[in-house]
C-alpha cells in the first residue's frame, strides 16, 4: 500500500504553508493531505479549540489510513498538537511522525511572553505585517515566500490557540508514541529550547537540525525538508514490508 501524507501546519498560517511539500509529493504519486485547523485558512471564520483541532487531524489521519500507511506531519503548533495527538493512550493509525520545529514545552514564562510579543505586534499599524514581510523577504527563497501568507494570517485565533497549549502533556505523550519519529529543528529556531529532553524521552526518535536555518525550516530550506519527506516515507515502507520496528539502540538516549 502507498504511503498517505497528512499535513498539519502551524499558528497564523494556513495549508498554504505547505506547498512546496504538496508539489513535491505529489510529483512522486505520493497522497497527500494538507488540512486547515479551525480558525485558519478556509475555515478563518471558525472558533479555535483543541477539541476542534485533534478532530479535524484524527478524521484526515482515519481517512488516509483507509488507503494506506500515514506519516504524519506536524509544524510549530501542528507540531506540538500532533505529538498530543500521536501520543493518545488509544494510538491512532499513524505509521510515521514528523514533528518540525515543536520541541518546546509551552507553558509558564516562555508561553506567556511569546503571547504578549504577539499581541504587542497585533496592535502595531497594519498588525505588524509590514515586519513580517520584511522578515519573510530576508529568509525565505522566491519559491516559498508567499505561502506561509496564501491562506491569510489568523491573527484573530493567535492568542486563543497560544493559551490553549498550555494544557498539552507532551512529555507523556512523547513516552506513548511507538511509531519511527524525527525531530526537524532550524539551527536558529527558538523552540529548541527542550529538544534533548524530548529526543530522551520520546522512543524511537531522531533529531534532525537543519544547518543556518529558521523556526520556518520547511519553507526556509524546502529542497532539504522534501528529501527528509522521502527518508520518513522510506522508513515506513521499509517497516510495513518488514513488519515492525527496529530495536532503538542505547546511545540514542
């Protein structure tokens, strides 16, 4: 069976984020799903919740898993609802799990600042978008700029979906996930801050850190990115025709 891709993107941004993911799958005959959160994109109009969140990722993982294995990939806040989500006590239908720029805890001070610079940057002139396109014109290639903006921004949503995080158990999530996972972190990305404390934990992880790139790895570095989309894709393939998971060796803890 042909290896099924979900896409989970991250805060503020929408689907969009992941076009040159989609092109690139979809150029190799590989399936792929890239989906709105409520609140983002097409469904901007919607109330964000973390139940409405895992419900439109469980029902794109439950859909793909009909036709094949999933590998699951999640950014920044995909990220993290995605570990949450892979990591249920019941495992949902997910063969493989890419979590990007998510190895952050976020609670307590670190969470509480990120929302107060967001919220300081909602109230600037046209809502700080004037920096953010700066920004985006400085680090990312012709090729990927206009995505992560495409879908539009949900600067309405932003401060609901911070504060709603602080729930997450990652740690016990990480400690269920029983699937191959692979940990991509920009060498610059500022949710590093808890990565070798969820390589340790988590089972059968890897931790990939891109050399000179962003919090934005996927759309800074998409040609690297896709290529670590076809090692995950491989690996799955390789286990679904093998039957199982390799045993995780010590020195990866």
């Amino acid at each position: 069976m042909v290896v099924q891709v979900v896409l989970v993107h991250g805060i503020r941004t929408s689907a969009t984020m992941w076009r040159s993911q989609v092109a690139h799958l979809e150029r190799r005959g590989i399936p792929v799903n890239a989906l709105d959160l409520p609140g983002h994109g097409a469904r901007m109009a919607e109330t964000f919740t973390l139940e409405g969140a895992f419900a439109t990722i469980d029902g794109a993982v439950r859909d793909a898993a009909a036709r094949g294995p999933v590998l699951l990939v999640g950014h920044s806040m995909g990220g993290l609802l995605s570990v949450e989500y892979v990591g249920r006590e019941d495992p949902p239908p997910v063969a493989g799990f890419i979590a990007a720029s998510c190895t952050g805890i976020p609670r307590g001070l670190g969470l509480a600042t990120y929302r107060l610079l967001a919220r300081g940057f909602d109230s600037l002139p046209d809502r700080g978008m004037w920096f953010t396109n700066r920004m985006l014109a400085r680090t990312l290639p012709p090729e990927t700029r206009e995505d992560f903006g495409a879908g539009g921004y949900a600067f309405d949503t932003q401060d609901a979906a911070l504060r709603s995080l602080s729930v997450l158990d990652l740690l016990a999530a990480l400690r269920r996930i029983e699937v191959p996972l692979w940990f991509i972190n920009g060498q610059y990305d500022q949710l590093r801050v808890n990565e070798r404390l969820f390589v340790s934990v988590a089972q059968h992880a890897e931790l990939i850190v891109v050399p000179r790139t962003s919090h934005l790895v996927s759309a800074m570095r998409p040609t690297v990115f896709n290529a670590l989309l076809d090692v995950a894709i491989a690996t799955i393939e390789r286990d679904t025709t093998s039957g199982g998971l390799p045993a995780r060796p010590a020195s990866d803890t």
